[in-house]
C-alpha cells in the first residue's frame, strides 16, 4: 500500500520479528547451544550477549556471573536424564540404568562433565538425580554412610569418563581428522611408545603389552561397564544381610 504523505515512511525492516526478550531461561539455552557448538571455553558473558545481539552489562540483571551460568547450565542437562520408577528389588540393574543414562547426557554435550567435577551441584534437576540414587541405594540395605559416599563416588566416575572423552573428541577436532583417522594414528603412537620400553624397566607392563594395547583400543562402552562394574560390587559389599 502506498503511504500518505502526512505519515512518515515506515523504516525498511521495520515489520520484521520483534526480538525476543532477555530472560535467564533464554540466556541458558543460548549458552547451552554454543557449549554444543564449541565446548565449555567458547562460553563467556560476552559470548552469549553478542550471540543475543545485546550487552553483557543486560546479561547480569538474569545471571550473576559465569560461575552461575554454568551452574545453571549444567541443572538444565541434568534435566534431560531419565529415571524410571524406582524398583529396590532391581536397584542395581536400575543404578546401572541411569548411570548409563547419566553418561549419555553428559557425553553428548561436550565437556559440560567438567562443571560437576570440585562443585556441589544445587540445581532442582540435579538434586532430583541425587534423590533418586541414593533412595535407591538406602532402600537396598546399604548403610547410610556408604550410600552417600557411594553416589558421590559413582558421579566422580561417570562425569570423569564422559569429560575424558570430550577431551578425545576435542583433540580429533582439532586435528581435522575423522575419527577413523584420529584413532588409527593415535593407536598407532601408542603401539609404538609401548613396544619400545625397555622391560628391564617395565617388565609387566612388556609382559602384558598385549592386553594393554588391546584396552586401548577396545570400545569406550565396554570400559565405561567394567568401571561401573567395579563400583556397584564395591557398593554390594556394604549391604545389610
């Protein structure tokens, strides 16, 4: 339509998409998705404001400072774990359920693992996996003391394996290679520092070069299960007969 010309002319983009206003909620997906895109180092304030075409300054009237984004980060993906109604006759096949589900959420958003490692995780959604876990484990005869300890150790392990295998795929992306590429070469050099140890010095490690060399190349699931394994008998070890 033609515009009278009493009325000034509307600005070119004016009856474009109004942008969206500044919450914590959109501040934490915005930050989430650059995690996803370039690890935990890509996540600053000034990062996220510039991604949401506004200030840092505006960022901190929703989140305090970064400690308190990554905490709020890390709660977000914390929601996404699944928990099944908690069955105590079953409660190991169940742990090791959500254990294997814990690992996955951490796993697929890069190095997000890293926050829970020398931090108390508070968030709702943490606590609830938290809850979950160790009702399990009380109500299976463990006692209280190694219940706790226990979760807490169980949390050590699944968010140290899944961060050790960000930082896997981080180096593989770093070096361009595929990951077919990535883990031929560094096998390869692996392999080969280990052939050549002297086993005057090393001699279990030369006597056994085979397995190892084999662990190293086994599948990262099958570590991750014999670890988990390692836990939970330790854990049944404490139950009340």
């Amino acid at each position: 339509m033609p515009v009278p010309a009493w009325r000034r002319p509307r600005k070119s983009g004016a009856a474009g998409p109004t942008k969206q206003p500044l919450s914590q909620d959109l501040i934490v997906e915005t930050a989430i998705r650059i995690l996803d895109a370039e690890g935990l180092d890509g996540v600053s304030m000034r990062r996220v404001a510039q991604d949401l075409d506004t200030g840092p300054a505006s960022l901190y009237a929703h989140v305090s400072n970064k400690e308190e984004l990554l905490d709020l980060m890390f709660d977000r993906i914390c929601g996404e774990i699944e928990l099944p109604e908690a069955d105590p006759a079953r409660w190991r096949e169940q742990v090791k359920q959500v254990s294997y589900s814990i690992h996955q959420v951490m796993s697929a958003h890069a190095d997000i693992a890293r926050v829970a490692l020398g931090d108390i995780p508070t968030g709702a959604n943490s606590l609830r996996v938290n809850e979950w876990l160790l009702t399990m484990l009380l109500a299976a005869g463990i006692p209280t003391y190694a219940a706790v300890w226990g979760v807490e150790r169980l949390y050590l392990y699944i968010n140290a394996d899944a961060y050790e295998g960000s930082l896997h795929l981080s180096k593989r992306r770093t070096s361009g290679l595929s990951e077919e590429e990535y883990l031929g070469r560094f096998l390869g050099q692996v392999r080969e520092f280990f052939q050549a140890l002297p086993a005057d010095r090393f001699p279990s490690t030369v006597k056994h070069l085979g397995p190892l060399l084999a662990s190293a190349s086994e599948d990262g699931e099958d570590r991750f299960e014999f670890g988990l394994e390692l836990v939970l008998r330790g854990l049944e070890s404490y139950m009340e007969r």
